[in-house]
C-alpha cells in the first residue's frame, strides 16, 4: 500500500501538469465575476439609445415605408375624385382604400421576400386596415386618419399622466435602451429633472402634430390631412427624437466627466 501511493500522486501530478499547459496554452484562466461582466461589456457594447430608438422605429426606411400608404391614399384620392378624373366619390374612395391597402402589403411581401423584419409592417398594416374600414363604413376619407389623430393624442395623454405621477417614460424608455435595463435614474436628481420635462416636450410635439391634423378632421380636409402627417408631423416628431437624444447625452457625458478619476 506505501509503495502504491507515491505512484498514485505521481499519477495525479503529471495529469495536473497536463491540465495546467493546456489551460496555459488556451488561455482557459476563468476571470472574476467583475472582471467577466467587464470583458463582456466589451466585447459586446450596446448600441447607443439614437440606435435603439431607431431601430424600434425602423430607421429612415421604417420611416419611409410608413408613410408610403398614406401618400397613396392621398394621390389616388385627388387624382380620381371630382379635382381631376372626376369619379364618384365613393368609387374614388374605394381605389384610394385599395391602393393604400395595397402598398402596405407590398411593403410587408418585400420584407419577407428578403428575410427582413416585418413587425413595422404589420403595424402599418394593422392602422391602415382600420383607418380603411373606418373611411368605407362611413363613406368620407376624412376617418381614414382618425385612428392615427386618436392614437396621437392618446400617447400624449399617457406620457403627460407619466409625468405627473413623477415616472418620466423617457426616462422609463432610456433605462431599457441606453442602461442595460435597470432604472436607477430616480435617485439621480438631474437625470430625473431632465427626463420629466422631455417627457413634456413630447408631450408638446404629440398634441401639436395630432391638433393639426384634428383641425384639419374638423374642416373636412381629408387630403390635407395625409399631406400634413407626411410634410410636417415627420419632421416635428424627428426633431423632438433628435433633441431628446442630444439633451440626454449632454447630462449623461456631463455627469460621467464629473465622477471620473482625477489624474
């Protein structure tokens, strides 16, 4: 038996040995816990809240697509109504239904055909579908944008409850998008300053785009309406996402050159 066991350690040291030169030879070293999550962080560094934002909203393509039904519902709706071609009205509005209907499915086939993302689409679609039925059920093509009008004025009615219950949404938004998920803004008193009164600027830039479009509603100019969401509520609404952007980096930068490390 006492002669077995220093064969035996021999045994284990140089399979010990082996171990070690492959670990070495591999660099299979496993790291701290901190120092982990820290290579990982940069490895893989999120994308910044512009891109996040972006990409939820589908980029400029998102953009773009998003509006192409509604420009052709309003280029059908002139040009076959009683301004050009002169058709019933009713018939005009039918080809104008059938034409943006129309182009919101053939958004959705291209994303498909090309293994591209179709959510953005589908809720295209969706809104379209709706401000559809809702334009032939009552015959004027003024309520193909009611939907859009309502929805509007409802998210600005969310987010101004959001802040007077003290639970900025931006800030909400940013948590998920810039900050890896965890919401520890509120006991940064700065950052909570600066998140209420965006949450306010988009509450601004939400009623002014759906009052626009309402006042339009309210004096049956159903085609100024398609033309204003396009020509004018993009616009607003890519300033206020684009301040919004540079007014958070701005504090957030600002704040970081603060708590860092003098030399």
């Amino acid at each position: 038996m006492s002669g077995s066991e220093p064969r035996h350690a021999a045994h284990e040291s140089v399979e010990e040995r082996i171990a070690e030169e492959i670990v070495e030879e591999l660099d299979l070293h496993p790291l701290p816990p901190a120092e982990q999550r820290k290579k990982e962080d940069e490895e893989e560094p999120l994308p910044s809240m512009s891109e996040q934002i972006a990409e939820q909203l589908g980029g400029v393509r998102g953009l773009i697509e998003s509006s192409l039904p509604v420009l052709a519902f309003v280029v059908l709706n002139v040009l076959l109504g009683d301004s050009v071609l002169g058709l019933e009205k009713r018939q005009a509005l039918l080809w104008a239904i059938i034409g943006s209907v129309g182009t919101a499915l053939v958004i959705g086939a291209v994303r498909l055909a090309g293994k591209q993302p179709v959510r953005h689409a589908v809720n295209g679609l969706f809104g379209i579908a709706i401000g559809a039925w809702l334009a032939w059920r009552t015959g004027d093509a003024k309520n193909f944008y009611l939907p859009g009008i309502l929805l509007t004025f409802g998210q600005a009615a969310v987010l101004l409850l959001s802040v007077v219950f003290r639970k900025p949404l931006i800030g909400y938004a940013w948590g998920i998008m810039a900050n890896k998920g965890i919401q520890d803004w509120f006991g940064n008193a700065r950052l909570f300053r600066t998140f209420q009164w965006l949450t306010l600027l988009w509450v601004v830039s939400l009623s002014v785009r759906a009052g626009i479009q309402y006042y339009l509603y309210a004096m049956d100019e159903a085609n100024a309406i398609g033309i204003v969401r396009i020509l004018v509520s993009w616009p607003i609404y890519a300033a206020t996402f684009a301040y919004t952007a540079w007014a958070i980096h701005r504090v957030t930068s600002a704040q970081k050159r603060e708590t860092a490390p003098t030399v």
